[in-house]
C-alpha cells in the first residue's frame, strides 16, 4: 500500500472545475458560508469544504453535534487543515453508535502549535470512536500517540489496528433477534442468542457501512480516499482475526461463523461485505495462508450438513432447504482482481470433494461422502435403506391415485425440483468456468459415472449405487452445462484420445468388434488439444446412458412388484375363501353323520328291544330259541354302539382338523395385513416418488434436445455434411461403427422423422469412426424417447428439434449395427408413432413417411430386417421375434394406406426379389406357428382372442424370408394358444367339479400355477396370430404372385388347411371356453373369416394343387363342413360361399387325380431318389456342399428360415447349390 499522503500544496491556488461544482453544492445546500473570493484563496477554500463535510456526515448517531471550532479554524496553517480532515474523516467512519460523542478539544484547538493541535484531536476522535455503548473507555495509549503517526503506513495501520481492538473488546450487548433457523438448517448456534458475537459483527458491517457510503462521496480527495483504503483493509484483517476465533473464548470462531451464516440467511448481511471479505481472505501476504481455509472450509462444512438433513417431503422446510444452495452458489461466484474464484478453488481442494472410495457399494458411497453429493441427492427419489421407508414420508396415499390427480401431486414437488437443479447447475458452471478448479470438477463427474455404470444392468443392486434422484440431478446439470457446446466444437475423436475421460473399452460398439475396434484405433488421429466442449459433451452422453434409462427401468421393477404383491394378496384372499368353503363342506357332512347315528340307535330302541320282550315272554317251551335270539340282538346292540363310538370318534377328529384349519386361515389373514399391504405401500409411494422426479416437463424437454443433438453427432460421424447432401455411405464408417452402442440406443427411445429432409441416398456401409462407437450412445437415445412416448408423447410430438429425419437415417440403416435389438428398439419407436397406436400423432407420423428418404428406402429396409430378426442371438430370440415383426406388420399396416406406399409396395413384391422371397417365407412361417399355438391354446382354455395374418409377398430373397418367418410364427403361435386354451378348459372345469376337493393342496397348487401360465400366454399368442392373418389377407389380395410358387404355396396352404380343420372339425366343440370374447378375446367367426378370405385371395388352380397336395390336413370332408358352417352361421356372403365352394370342388378333383397317381405308381421309389428330410420322391435335386442330396424346394425353404446345411450346420448359401446334373454327372 502506498503512503496515504496527507500532504497539500499550500502554493495551489487555483480552482478546479471540480472545486467549481463542490461550491455550487454546497450553497445549494446553504452549508457554505459567504466567501469574498475562493479563486484567490484557494487555502480559504479548502477550509470551508472540510467545514462543510464535517457538518454533513459527523453527526452518524441521534444526538445533535456542533462543532463550533468549524468557525474560528482558518487555513493558515496548511498541516491544521490536514489533521482536521483526517480527524473528521475518521469520525465519520468509526463513530456508529448512538451516543452523544462532544468533542470539547475542538473548541480550543488553534493552529499555533501543529503538531499538538493534530495530536489532540486524534486522542478526541478515538474516544468518540471507541465509545459506541454505555461505558466510558479510557485509552491510556493516547495519551502518548504523537503526530508521527500519520506519515507512516505502518504507523498509521498500527494506530488504526489498537482503535479497533479497543472497540471490538468493549463489552457491549446488543439485542439479538431469535430465529428458527438451527432447528430447520440443523445448526443450533443459528437460534443461540451468541450477544457478543452479534453484536461485533453488526460493529463491523456498520463500519464497513460508512467506508462504502463515503466510497460514493465524489468530492472526496485522494488523501482521503487512500485513507479508506487503509482502514477498510484493518477492518477486513480484523474481520479475519474475529472469524478465526483470536478475539478470546467470548468470540469463538464457531460463534462467529454461526453468526455470519445467520445474517447471510437472513439476508442482513450485505453482498458486498461478504465479496470484499473474501477477496481479502484470498491475500496470503496481508492474512496468511490459511485463513481462506479456516473459515470457508468451516461454512462449507456447516451448509453440506444442513443439505445433507434436508427431505423433500417435509413440507414446511421447502424454502429453508434452498438456503444453503444459494450461499454455496454465492460463494463460488465470488470472483478476485485477477479473475479467479478463491472458494471454487477451496471447494475443490478439499478432501472430501473427490473422496477415494472403492469397494462394491462405492456408488453409493461417493454420492454420500462427496462435498457435492447431498446437493445432487435432495429430491423426491433419494437413497434408501433397500426397505423402502424413505418413501413413506411422500404421498399420503395408501392407493395408486389416477393420472390427473398424480400430476397435480407431482406437481408440487417438481417446483421444488425445478429451484433445485437449478442452483446445482449455476454451482457447476461457476466452478467449471474457473480454470484452476475445472480438472477437478471433471475429475468428480468422472468417477461419479464409472462407479455407477452398473445402473444399466437389468437387475442393479441399488443399495450399491446412487440414486435415482442423484443421477437425474446429474442428468440436468450436464445438459445445462451442453447448452452452450456446439456440435462442431466437440471432436470425434475423442474417445481413442491417451487422456479420454471416457472408459468404454467393455462397451458394444456400434458395428466393429473388439478386435476390428483395437486395429481402428492405432489408425485414429489423436494429436490434438483436449478441450472442455468435447469432455462436457461426452460425459453427458455418459450420464444419459447411467441415468434417465436406470430409473426408467427401476420404475418399470416397481409396477411389476406391485402387480406381483397385489396377486400375492388376491390368491391369499383365494386361499381363504376355499378353506372356508371347505370348513363349510365338512361341516355338513359331519352332521349328516351324526344324524345318521341318532338315527341307527332310534331303530335300536323301536326294533330290537321289543324283539327282546316277545322273545322273554314265550320262554317256556322255547327256551333255547329264547336264549339264542337274545345273544344276535345284544350283539347287534353292541355293534351298533361301537359303530356310534367310531363316529363320536371321527367327528372329534374331524372337529380338530377343522379348527386347525380355521387356526391356519386367521394366521394367513393376520399375515396378509400385516405384511403384504404395508409392502403395497410402499411401492406404491416408491413409484409415485420416482415418476415425479421423471415426469418433469423441463427435464424430459431439455433432454429430448439433448438426445437430438446426440444422434445429430452420430450422423455427422457418418456424413459431416449430410444434412446439406443428403448422402449416407454404403457401409458404416470405422468411426461410427466403433462408437458404443449405448450412443444410438439412449436416443433412439426418443426421435422421430424430420420434415425437411431433401436427398436421401443411404450408404451401404456405415463409417468405421460410426461403427466404433458404443452403443448406448444410441441406446440412450431410443430408451429415453420410448419412455416419452409412452408416458408423455405431446413432448415428442410438439418438439421442434430434429428427430424425425434422424430416426429416419437409422430405421433405413439397420445394417450399421451389429446388435438387432438396437434396430428393434428403431423400429418400435416407429411403431409408437403409427396413427392406430396413437392417434394424436398422425400429423408427425404423415411427415415421417412422406420423406424422399421413407418412400425410396422405408419399405425395403423394413422387409430385409423383418426376415434378419429370425436370429437375434439372444436366448430368447423365439420369443423376441414375434414382438419385433408385430411391430414391423403394424407399420406396414399404416403404410398400406398411403397410395404411394401401397403403389410402391405392389411393385416390390412382383419384382419377387430375394429380400422378398425371404420375407415371404417368414410371414408364412409366423402365420403357421401363432396360429397352431393359438388354437391349441383355445382347446384347452376355450378362449381364443386373435388370429395371426398370413402374408405372402413377393419374390425377392428378403421378401420371400420375410413371408416364410411370419408362416413359421403365425404356426407356433395359433398352436400355442388352442393347447394353452384346452389347458385352461380342463383346470377350470376341473375347478368347478367335486374332484377338485380331492386333490391335495400340492397338486391344486400346480394346476392353479398352469392355469395362470396358459392364460397370460393365449391372449399374446391371438393377438399375435391376427395380426399376422391380417397380413397375409391384404398381401394375397394386391401381392399374390409369390404364392403361387411352391416354396411359399405348399407351406401357406398347410398353414391354412390345418387351421381350418381345427376350426371346423369335429374336435372344434373344444375350442368353445367360458366368455371368451371378453376374456381372451377370442372370435373362432373372426379367425374363419380371415382364412377364408385368404383362400379366396389365391383361388386359382395353382393353388388349389397346393391344398390338395398337403397330406397333414386337408380332406374334402374337411372343406365340406367348413362350407357348411360357412352358409348355416353366415360367416361369409353368400358370394364368398360360392367361391369358396368351387376351390373346394376344384381342390378335390385334383386330390382325386392324385390319389390314383400315387395308387398306380406305389411305395417302391428307390431310396436314392427320396429327399432324407421330407422322404418325397425328389422333383429337382440339387448336390450340397457336404455332399449330400435334397430336393430343391425343400432345401430352399430351409434356408429361408435359416441359412446353414441341415446336415452339418455349416453357412450355407443358395448359390452353392449345385443342379442333379453335377450329382448324377459324378
């Protein structure tokens, strides 16, 4: 600090235009008196401005101060009038208090004598200083102060330091307001009264006060603006000793920064006071090192503790809560001269920022030890304690409310949320944008997301990560934190950079191999400078993919939980009932028992005791006779009673099995209530608490746009200028394929088609780059934007971001990734947005398909990957196909519908090429498995809801795999639903029948298990089988050319013949259950109808040559009665019966033909000449590469279903097929 300066030249007379101005203020407010002429007394002058100063601001109490020295002082002396501003000036500032300060020396004070004048006026001033209560202070030390004092820094902040000091240590009470603050923050110094320390820190802010009040004063000279400076700099140092705890035990730091953080609450603490103080705690040379650390380490320790006690669901402290997220958010802001942040760098210093955890629960624990983690875990689904009892104090409500009303509860707390994520993420962008503090706050991000990947798996320990509301938090705050980051600014190659942030060498990636992955990256450039935009943008693709899809999938746990207590209660509730019907049962027959004894001892006494009479009174002459009677009716008395005593007996046991029973039926109740609702309970508030903190509108909006700027990073890996060309490569570039799966799926759960779209040219391979990322980079996306639809669609539908056009280049790319179920996951979003699943998006689903890009490439795309899913390489890809075409058949549905499509769709059939075939193939197989699965399952429950579609297509080796896999489905399928339906028709029949009182409760249970089985199975499998009946029924009537070929013919006509004999046979009464229609929705009318109409779509001679071909099923009995049933329950028109009756007669000619063919030629066919799988005489035989023989069109629809040889299982193409040319040639 330089010398303060009390120095004026006594030889400068002139006057400024400043001096100018201070004159006309000071007669304007009539404070000035007359002078004869400043501009020649410039001494004079500056005399009268230090009188007029003086009057204006030493009066700081409510006593009334007249300095009538002010009019005798005089401006000879050039030093007098320095002490006198020095000695106003500092009036001015420390004099605070309310007493009545007279000050007599200036009365007496002449300019004489300088140095004593100077001397006696500071001694006085001090006095008025430090006198701010009721006690008089005496300073011995003035008595020895000289004028030296003042024209030494050191001197002078010495003097200025013992002022001080001796005001601070007067003992002075104040009045202290009281507070609840402690009780709600969790700090009980915050409601202490703490007097003393109040009291010192109101001294100080009123000090502070008056140096920023005279700060403002523009007519203030540099001398004594340098004499601010001075003082405000001891009284920050002092403010740093009172906080540090060195003013004695009255004044314990503890105290002190209880009492500041209260005023801070309180908002009595002024904002500057509190930037200059910790701008001064950030000067080492002027307080030391630690002092920044001793005090704000104490604050920040104080507001974390305080975050870390709050919850959400405590109403009363929603704006207490708050308070120390906005104190930690003022900190950090906090900035010094040279730009930096000194409590960011504090913040970040300290231990417990990035805590070094490790261990199988060090997700959970980071979220719990870090400085940071209560902050991000304040919300409505924090951690628990695996019981669930967190969630008790949310929601009073024991049942699920309906949507309306959970919305207007949810609503509440989402406010709450909204004012919370929003402090965080100012939090972060303040200790991000300082430098010194950024690495370490990416540090934290980082390590957050590693010990947490684990929430992405399909059953998560969540005791052992975060939460759910702490990685939602997360969420929002990256995503703040991106909106500033432009896509051009992130590289792309970033994730096979030496210091990536990024671990996802365990992840699938998009397209390559691990390998393929290894070998790309040693050609990657990574010679460039790691900047934030690129980190930032990177780990929040990291946190969607750890984040918004976890607590989706926890939410999904939650509601099947629910629903499975819920059952657990119902069949509890069953069980009861049926003990008590039994209880009912043995009850009546146990007093039909006992009737029946009263009644035998009643015939005992009317028979045999007046037998007993006669018998006695023709004893004479008959004496043994007598005698021998009289034994047979004791014995039949004896035996009589012994059987009563067995049944006494009986019914003493049966008595106690009953009441054991009863016993066992209250035990079962008590276990009910006290165990299973309280279960109910909680789940249900645990669902409610996780929706809310999911269903807010600002975090779905803002990263649905995330999620679209995410897929608009991917598709720039593919074509950096594909929004402008239009132009997708062939294949998928090494980039893109090396990207994690995770990339595409996290998004793809949420995009839909864009409307501007001009060009659409796809590549055939995508980019390595492309292909090398991972795949939830993708996954993300999908699941995210899945669950908005689902949950929220107008978010989707009503968004302006670009999603359609960027679902649109990866439904028609499926080929860039490995991983078919990313593609599904494609598709299904696809599937939401058809008009007949949801209505409200017909406007967005028109735009999506009426894209340049849809038209040319939708159709086909979606053939070749229909018949592709047939292997999903999964465990449960039998299962996972069906869901995966039913979506694809529902789309093409939608299509179907469009002029364009349907014109376009027509085409592509008749050109019959291989994509087609396949397709074709599949349907067919489809059709005949669902439909199998799902009459067999209507015999046994006798309630079948839907029909399969059967569709065959065109030609193409895509299309006719395609037809063969839906025939395959809709075969498992229809066979699936009629045995599972006959299943349920036995177990209930059985049910109702007095069997079922004889079964033990072992072999009840299994049938009740089954029971349950077959129903949840059969209405899937219908619906499933309808659907895809449906398809072939519109297939045939605009398509039907790829039917009549053999391939596909022969297996759709079996499909329909079997169906057909299973519906109209004579073991069709078993398919006729109890309510079907409602139950399973099941129409055996319906289901007919759409076979029919397929027969009739294909009704040609070709075909009906593949009717009668099919051995399995078809008899012209077997059409005759489906005609019959046709015309006496009008199923079909009239005209539709005559059609179908002259298939049906032309079907039995050629069955007749070839009957007497097969009777005339016999079973002697050498071996060689039968195929060995079908054992038919071959037509065409072709060589396989094994060696062995098949006919062609056996051969051929195996490969539709799978491309291997039968034989050895080896991949086996069509081409590699050699003609019966090459067999018999060798």
């Amino acid at each position: 600090m330089a010398s303060v300066g009390f120095q004026m030249n006594p030889e400068d007379s002139g006057t400024s235009e400043v001096d100018e101005l201070d004159a006309k203020k000071l007669r304007h407010e009539d404070v000035m008196h007359s002078s004869p002429d400043l501009d020649q007394d410039s001494a004079d002058y500056k005399l009268s401005r230090v009188r007029n100063l003086l009057k204006r601001i030493v009066d700081v109490g409510s006593s009334a101060i007249v300095n009538k020295s002010l009019e005798t002082t005089n401006s000879e002396d050039s030093a007098d009038y320095k002490l006198s501003r020095v000695r106003n000036l500092l009036k001015r500032i420390v004099d605070v208090g309310n007493s009545a300060i007279v000050n007599r020396s200036l009365e007496t004070t002449n300019s004489e004598d300088s140095a004593d004048y100077k001397l006696s006026r500071v001694r006085n001033l001090l006095k008025r200083i430090v006198d701010v209560g009721n006690s008089a202070i005496v300073n011995r030390s003035l008595e020895t102060t000289n004028s030296e004092v003042f024209t030494s820094e050191v001197e002078l902040a010495t003097f200025i330091d013992d002022t001080l000091m001796q005001a601070i240590g007067t003992d002075v009470q104040m009045e202290v307001d009281k507070s609840s603050l402690g009780v709600r923050l969790y700090e009980p110094l915050f409601d202490a009264t703490l007097a003393l320390p109040t009291a010192l820190m109101k001294y100080l802010l009123a000090v502070f006060t008056n140096i920023a009040s005279e700060e403002q004063n523009q007519f203030l000279m540099e001398y004594e603006r340098s004499l601010l400076v001075c003082v405000k700099a001891r009284l920050m140092v002092h403010t740093v000793f009172a906080l540090r705890g060195m003013f004695g035990d009255r004044f314990s730091s503890e105290a002190m920064v209880a009492v500041l953080m209260r005023m801070f609450y309180q908002q009595a603490l002024p904002s500057d006071f509190l930037k200059e103080f910790v701008r001064y705690c950030a000067d080492t040379a002027l307080v030391g090192e630690s002092a920044l650390g001793d005090i704000f380490n104490a604050i920040l320790d104080s507001a974390r503790y305080s975050v870390s006690r709050q919850l959400m669901s405590d109403e009363n402290q929603a704006d207490t809560a708050m308070l120390p997220y906005g104190l930690v958010e003022f900190l950090v802001a906090i900035k010094t001269a040279d730009g930096g942040r000194p409590i960011a760098n504090l913040m970040v210093s300290r231990d417990d920022f990035l805590p070094d955890v490790n261990g199988r629960a060090a997700g959970r624990v980071i979220s719990v030890l870090s400085f940071l983690g209560p902050f991000f875990e304040y919300s409505t689904a924090p951690s628990g304690d695996g019981e669930m009892n967190i969630f008790m104090t949310f929601f009073k409500c024991d049942d699920l409310p309906d949507d309306d009303q959970r919305s207007l509860m949810y609503a509440v707390y989402q406010d709450k949320l909204h004012a919370t994520r929003l402090h965080l993420l100012r939090i972060m962008r303040h200790i991000l944008v300082n430098a010194t503090s950024r690495t370490r706050v990416l540090d934290f991000i980082t390590r957050v997301l590693a010990l947490n990947v684990k929430r992405r798996q399909l059953s998560p320990d969540r005791q052992k990560l975060a939460s759910d509301g702490f990685m939602l938090n997360l969420l929002d705050v990256m995503i703040g934190l991106c909106d500033r980051v432009a896509l051009e600014k992130v590289h792309q190659n970033y994730l096979f950079h030496p210091n990536s942030r990024v671990d996802v060498r365990d992840e699938t990636r998009l397209k390559l191999s691990s390998e393929e992955v290894a070998e790309f990256a040693k050609t990657v450039d990574t010679n460039f400078e790691v900047k934030f935009p690129t980190e930032c943008f990177y780990l929040t693709m990291q946190t969607l993919h750890v984040s918004i899809a976890s607590a989706v999938g926890h939410l999904k746990t939650l509601k099947r939980n629910l629903l499975e207590v819920d059952a657990g209660v119902n069949e509890l509730q069953k069980q009861l009932d049926r003990l008590e019907a039994l209880m009912l049962r043995e009850r009546v027959m146990l007093e039909s028992k006992l009737h029946q004894a009263k009644l035998i001892r009643r015939v005992h006494f009317v028979y045999h005791l007046p037998t007993l009479h006669v018998s006695i009174a023709s004893a004479v002459g008959h004496l043994k006779t007598l005698e021998r009677n009289l034994l047979e009716v004791d014995a039949g008395v004896t035996e009589l009673q012994k059987q009563l005593d067995r049944l006494e007996a009986l019914m003493l046991r049966e008595r106690v099995m009953l009441e054991s029973k009863l016993h066992q039926a209250k035990l079962i109740r008590r276990v009910h209530f006290a165990y299973h609702l309280p279960v109910s309970y909680k789940i249900i508030r645990a669902i409610m608490c996780i929706e809310a903190a999911l269903s807010d509108q600002s975090l779905l909006t803002r990263t649905l746009e995330f999620c679209s700027r995410q897929l608009t990073f991917l598709i720039n890996i593919i074509n950096p200028h594909f929004f402008q060309d239009g132009v997708l490569p062939a294949e998928a570039p090494k980039l893109f394929g090396a990207m994690p799966e995770f990339y595409l799926e996290s998004c793809l759960d949420f995009i839909a088609f864009m409307l501007n779209f001009q060009d659409g040219v796809l590549p055939a391979e995508a980019p390595k780059l492309f292909g090398a990322m991972p795949e939830f980079y993708l996954e993300s996306c999908l699941d995210f934007i899945a669950f908005l639809l689902k949950t929220n669609p107008m978010i989707v539908l009503d968004s302006r971001v670009d999603l359609p056009l960027q679902l649109l280049v990866f439904i028609c790319s499926t080929h860039y990734f490995n991983n078919p179920f990313l593609a599904a996951k494609v598709v299904d979003v696809m599937f939401m947005v058809c008009p007949m699943i949801m209505p409200a998006a017909y406007h967005f689903h028109k735009s999506m398909i009426n894209c340049p890009l849809a038209i040319e490439r939708l159709f086909p795309s979606l053939v070749k990957f229909y018949a592709d899913v047939e292997t999903t390489g999964a465990s449960s890809e039998f299962y996972d196909k069906f869901n995966i075409r039913r979506s694809i058949q529902v789309i093409f549905r939608s299509l179907w519908e469009n002029t364009v499509y349907r014109s376009h769709m027509i085409s592509f059939a008749r050109a019959c090429g291989e994509d087609f075939i396949r397709f074709i193939n599949m349907v067919i197989n489809d059709a005949t498995y669902l439909l199998d699965e799902s009459l067999l399952a209507l015999k046994k429950i006798h309630d079948i809801e839907t029909q399969m579609e059967s569709s065959e297509w065109a030609c193409g080796d895509d299309f006719l795999r395609f037809i063969n896999m839906v025939i395959n489905d809709a075969t498992y399928l229809l066979d699936e639903s009629l045995l599972a339906l006959k299943k349920i028709h036995d177990i209930e029949t059985q049910m109702e029948s007095s069997e079922w009182s004889t079964l033990n409760e072992e072999e009840r249970l299994m049938k009740e298990e089954a029971l349950s089985e077959a129903k949840r199975g059969v209405k899937s499998w219908l619906i499933l089988g309808r659907d895809t009946l449906d398809l072939f029924t519109y297939l045939t009537a605009h398509a039907p050319q790829p039917f009549f070929e053999p391939l596909l013919g022969e297996r759709l006509a079996s499909m329909l013949d079997y169906n057909v004999s299973e519906l109209c046979g004579p073991k069709c009464t078993e398919l006729k259950v109890r309510d079907a229609l409602r139950r399973f929705t099941w129409e055996p009318r319906a289901l007919l109808q759409q076979i029919v109409h397929v027969y009739l779509n294909l009704a040609c001679e070709k075909f009906a040559e593949y009717i009668a071909n099919d051995e399995r099923s078809y008899s012209p009995e077997m059409f005759a009665m489906m005609l019959t049933r046709l015309s006496t329950n009008s199923i079909v028109p009239v005209n539709e019966v005559e059609r179908m009756k002259n298939l049906a007669d032309m079907t039995e000619k050629i069955w007749k033909e070839k009957a007497k063919n097969e009777e005339d030629f016999g079973d002697d066919i050498p071996d060689e000449f039968r195929d060995p799988v079908m054992n038919t005489l071959m037509t065409d035989p072709v060589t396989l590469p094994s060696g062995l023989k098949m006919d062609r069109k056996h051969i051929r629809r195996h490969l539709l279903s799978s491309q291997t040889d039968p034989f050895t299982r080896q991949p086996l193409h069509e081409s590699q097929l050699l003609p019966g040319e090459h067999y018999r040639g060798a």
